[in-house]
C-alpha cells in the first residue's frame, strides 16, 4: 500500500465446538500464520484452526 499503512492479509481463524468462528489474529505472511494456526492446534483442544487470506476486496479464502 501506499498510503504506509502495514498489510496483514493472512487470518488465523478458530471454529469451536458448536461451530462458532473467531479472528484469532492477522499476520503478515502464510508462514506466520500457519505457525500460529499449528502451535495453537497442537494444545489437544477440540478446536479447528486454519489460514485464511483476505483479498483487496475484503473476502477471504481459505488457504490450504
């Protein structure tokens, strides 16, 4: 960007149990991301944890 904000296009999302989806955190690369999404996944929880990226328009898709 130019306007010398800081881009996080890369999302750590939980699901619980009962299918309810939280942001976890925005990051700025994949590997950042998929580092949190692992560490927080091998704590045993119930919980899924993924990566998501945001487009320029705002929607994510789920990066695999």
């Amino acid at each position: 960007m130019n306007d010398g904000t800081i881009t996080l296009p890369w999302l750590v999302i939980r699901q619980d149990d009962n299918g309810n989806r939280y942001r976890v955190g925005r990051y700025a690369t994949r590997a950042e991301a998929q580092k949190i999404a692992d560490s927080l996944d091998s704590r045993g929880h119930k919980q899924l944890y993924w990566v998501e990226r945001i487009g320029q328009n705002g929607s994510t898709a789920t990066a695999n």
